[in-house]
C-alpha cells in the first residue's frame, strides 16, 4: 500500500535532530512533503542535508520561539498539514534521588514543550480546516519504570495530552494521534547501556526490574517509528484519531 497525503504538503517536525526525529524528517521528504525540521542548534548540528527539508533552530520549551519558528515555516511552506513532535529527553534517576530541577526540565521538554508545539499547530489546522499531528510517545507512558521515574510521567501526561487536543479538533477536521515506541536503536537508548552487551540485555528483559523482554526479539530500527508517524498523518488513517499506536515489538504486551 502506498501511503498518500504528502506530496507537496508542508510539514513541520519538533525534535527534528534525534534518531526518530531524523527519520520522519527523511520519510516525509521522500514522499515528497516540503519539510522545516527543527532542533537545538547542537543536536541538529550534523544532521544530513536532503532536498525538500530546511533546518530551523527550535527550543521547545519557549513558546515565543515556537510560533516564530511556525510563523517562518509557514511563510517558507505554506499552511502547515502535518505537525510531528518528537522532541524527548530522558532522566535515569530514581524518583527519590530527582532534583525538582531535573524533574522540571523532563516535564519542560517532554510535556510542556507537547503542549506549546501542538497546540501552536492545532490553531492553526483548525482555521484551515484540515490537518494532522502526531506525538512521539513512549510504551513507558503505559507502565511504571524504575530508576527513570520523571520520564514515564512526562510521557503519560503527553498522551493524555494528545487525546484530549484530538477530541477539541476534531469538529474541525484535524486529527491527533500518538505512536508509542518501546526500545529504539536512538542515541537515547544507547546512552543507557553500560557494555556491549546492553542490545542483548535489553531484547532480554530483567524480571528484577520489572521489566519484560520484546517478544519480537529484536530492537526498533527509528525507521519502524517514522513508517508509524507517516501511516497515521496519511490519507489511509483519515478516520484514525486520539489513538496510541505502541511500536514496541510487544514489550507491553498490549496493542
């Protein structure tokens, strides 16, 4: 099946400079949307030039800098049709040991920063009357972790979030939905491991831990989240919004 609904529409990508971030950024290009993918100027540093996309600097957090950066793409694009937030980043400490500073940057960037960027994006589709968003979320927003407490909580709160601006713009033809990637072969992931071993261990699972294995048996390629975000922006998921897509190999062990 090819997926349609990109062909010369302008996209707009938060979190552009990430492994999935990079991903949807090249997926949109190739099927043929005219893309502004933005980043902090030292994640998007040496990220790949490619036809049809154009590199923006972007803090989420500041939302002065967000409608600016929207602003620009649309006089550069045209109205925007498809808005992607894939922005994250990811604190491993115990709750217990989460300085209310590190806690307030997770929330910042994870969920308020999802706040500022699709709702920024909602008003927008809603005047056109047309549109899509889609959040980058985590399987973690499904089921308590250890030892990265404030991450899962951001997460949940960005679905919950995406949910809830998908029923206000859904009267005005836009859709919202969520893809919800368990472990992704990303900078982030890789982070986590202390040894070669880490891929293996990961696939694994560790019942100390509470943490199931992929049933799968493999790690997400970031090009397996991007394939997820363009199904749900596409014409084929028009009747699909406020849905959690997990892509997770099964390692919640739900759908």
């Amino acid at each position: 099946m090819q997926l349609t609904g990109f062909e010369g529409q302008a996209a707009f990508v938060a979190g552009a400079g990430g492994g999935v971030g990079r991903a949807v950024t090249a997926l949109l290009a190739e099927a043929g949307a005219r893309v502004m993918a933005t980043d902090l100027p030292g994640v998007m540093g040496d990220a790949p030039q490619r036809p049809g996309v154009t590199w923006a600097p972007l803090d989420v957090t500041d939302a002065e800098a967000v409608e600016a950066a929207l602003e620009a793409a649309e006089q550069a694009l045209g109205p925007i049709r498809h808005g992607i937030f894939c922005s994250g980043i990811l604190q491993t400490q115990s709750l217990l040991d989460t300085s209310a500073e590190d806690w307030r940057r997770v929330i910042e960037v994870n969920l308020t920063g999802g706040f500022t960027v699709c709702t920024a994006l909602g008003r927008r589709m809603a005047a056109q009357g047309a549109g899509g968003i889609v959040a980058v979320g985590s399987n973690a927003a499904g089921i308590p972790r250890l030892g990265m407490g404030a991450y899962p909580a951001s997460k949940a709160g960005l679905h919950m979030l995406i949910r809830c601006l998908g029923l206000e713009l859904a009267p005005h033809g836009v859709r919202c939905n969520i893809v919800a990637p368990g472990s992704t072969l990303t900078p982030m992931l890789r982070g986590m491991w202390a040894d070669p071993s880490g891929a293996e261990a990961t696939i694994a699972g560790n019942l100390a831990t509470h943490r199931t294995g992929i049933p799968l048996g493999k790690l997400a390629r970031p090009e397996d989240i991007g394939q997820s975000v363009l199904f749900l922006l596409s014409d084929q998921a028009g009747h699909v919004t406020m849905a959690d897509l997990y892509v997770d190999g099964g390692a919640t062990l739900r759908g």
